[in-house]
C-alpha cells in the first residue's frame, strides 16, 4: 500500500502512544481538571489528567514532518512560509494552553494567545480568494485591496479561526464530544477535497492525518475519559479545522454544517448571557451538551446525538450544491431551536416529576 497511507496509520498509532505517556506526566505534573473546581458544570467525579491535546498537536506535525520530508513535493495548496505559520500558531495555542491548565488563566488572559496565533496565520497569509455564492456563482474576496493587504480576507480568516477555536473550547464538556466532531469534520473536508471538483490531494491528506491523530486520542477519552483535551487542545481542534477548511478552497460551509449544532447552540447562550448581564465566559452548564444530560440522556447518548447529526449534514455537504447547502444550513438552525425548546419543555416536565 501507498507511504501516504501507512503515514496515516502511523499518525493514528503514534497519537495514541503519546496520549498514554502525556496522561502518566500530566499525573506526574498534577496538571488535572478537578470536579469540584467547577460546580454544576463539570461531568465527572473525579480527577482527570488534562494537556491530551498535546498528544494530537505533536502526533500531527512530526507525521507531517516525516512526509515533508519523504515527499516534498507533495504538498502543493501551501506555501513553506504558511506551513511555518500554521506551526508556530498552533504552539502558540499548545503554550497558552499548559499555561492555563497549569494556573488557571482568567479569561481575558486565555484569549491573548489565540488572538496571537490567528494574527500570525492572518499576517502571514492565506489561499483563499473566493467563496461559494449560495445563490450561484462565487464571490471574489480579493476585490477590496488596501496597503497591499487583502482586507476582507483577513477578516473573514480572523473572524472564522477565531470562532472554530471557541466552538470547540466552549463545545469541551463532554467526554470525546470534541475530538469525534473534528474527526467527522475533517473526513468531509478530507472526502470534498477528493471529489473531482475540488481535487486536493495533499489537503485531503491533511485532512485524513488530523482525523487520525484525534482518533488515537479518542480511545483514551470516550466516555469515561482517562485523559482530557485540555486548554490548548480544545482550541487547536477547531484552529486547525478552520485552517483545514480554508486551505480547501474556503469550505466553510462544509465545516458549519458539521459543527452547526453546536456553533449554533453556543451563539444563543453567549446572547442569553449577555442579555443578563453575566459574562459570556461564564461556565452555567446552560450548553445543550449539559441540558441533554438534565433531561435523563446518558453521557454517551448525548455524545452519540451530537456525532448523527454531524454526519448526517457532512454526508450532505458531499452531494449538495451551494443551494442545497445553503437549505441544509438553514433546516439545521430550525433543528437546533427546535431541539433547544424541546430539551427546555422536557427538562421542566423532569424537574417537576423529580420533585
């Protein structure tokens, strides 16, 4: 079989060995997410090791590395100086992230290194140029031009590597929520980056190895978790898949209608928040990861519901067009407040049948 498939298995192997010997230093460390630290919000009942993200961010670039390395001109959709920057964003996050498992950052501390790593990919520059008009045709991003820089597409890459980022930081509570999503997502970009439109090869490559590295490390968190994403994981899952979906050519539709649900869920409860006047930081437990669990789903139940609807719309995004895709988007944001208004009904019904 081919190098670049045996890279894949590799990858995958090497994660899971890595999150084995991460978990023995983190407990060395005492670098664990305790349940009492966070009443009502957390999950689990007893210590658990963080820093596993670790473990995918090193599995995944020294697989890389062997293959930049073995082939160089295999990659071709990315320049040396985007790769680089790609790289140090992502230690940048990994960094910010021990930091934060190790002394518990307040928030606007946290952001700082996300901010610092997306300036870096945004200054550096990226490949996209256009995105799909749902209505037909594409949009040409790189008409408005200032100073030499491409100002709307610093801003869409800004604004959508930062929001992937705090999808799946904020999207973190339950065991192997995180890493099952980034690896449906990054299968579907993996597989539209195939098909005879959009032909990647070395972009599905990439999209196939980060899939693996997240698999390794979901047998050691599926539910009950052994190990946990921590800080700089759970940003770098959706850095990475942002970065993923750019470096396809802009499918950012794709991605949103895999990780829609919970994108979705987490704008109304930042607005919830915020219209009450709280922090839209603040850890409630009000996320519908949290409410499936209140209305008797156990935690595998509410874990599985989130990956069947992930498929289901990433199934989609492989055999609609802009149109239908733009239709999907909108069927799942009225799935996601009908399901949100009916985990609220029921979960009153609950309350009051337990009292």
């Amino acid at each position: 079989m081919s190098l670049l498939f045996w890279l894949i298995i590799l990858a995958f192997f090497l994660s899971s060995v890595l999150t084995f010997l991460i978990k023995k230093a983190a407990i060395f460390l005492r670098i664990l997410d305790y349940p009492e630290t966070a009443a009502g919000k957390k999950v689990h009942t007893q210590a658990v090791p963080l820093l596993g993200g670790g473990a995918i961010f090193l599995s995944f670039f020294l697989v890389f590395l062997l293959l930049f390395w073995l082939k160089p001109d295999f990659i071709t959709h990315l320049s040396y100086g985007q790769i680089l920057a790609v790289f140090w964003a992502s230690f940048i996050l990994m960094i910010g992230g021990f930091f934060d498992d190790k002394y518990n950052l307040a928030p606007k501390y946290q952001i700082i290194f996300p901010l610092l790593a997306i300036l870096l990919v945004v200054l550096v520059g990226t490949n996209l140029k256009e995105i799909t008009n749902p209505l037909g045709g594409k949009f040409n991003i790189r008409a408005w031009q200032i100073g030499g820089r491409f100002l709307l597409v610093d801003g869409i890459v800004f604004v959508w590597l930062l929001a992937m980022s705090y999808t799946t930081k904020i999207l973190d509570g339950l065991d192997g929520l995180v890493a099952g999503l980034t690896i449906i997502g990054s299968l579907m970009i993996g597989f539209l980056s195939l098909t005879q439109k959009f032909y990647q090869a070395d972009i599905a490559w990439l999209a196939f190895l980060f899939a693996a590295v997240n698999l390794g490390f979901l047998i050691f968190n599926f539910h009950p978790a052994k190990i946990f994403l921590g800080e700089g994981g759970s940003l770098f899952t959706g850095f990475m898949l942002g970065i993923l979906a750019i470096m396809a050519g802009g499918k950012i539709a794709t991605t949103l209608l895999v990780m829609g649900l919970a994108l979705i869920d987490i704008v109304f409860v930042v607005l919830k928040r915020m219209s009450i006047g709280s922090s839209p930081f603040l850890g409630d437990g009000a996320h519908l990861h949290h409410r499936l669990l209140s209305i008797g789903l156990t935690h595998r139940q509410a874990v599985f519901l989130f990956y069947f609807l992930a498929i289901i719309f990433g199934i989609l995004t492989l055999v609609l067009q802009s149109r239908g895709k733009l239709l999907a988007l909108l069927i799942l944001f009225i799935l996601a407040i009908v399901i949100g208004l009916g985990v609220d009904k029921i979960g009153k019904k609950y309350a009051k049948s337990k009292n």
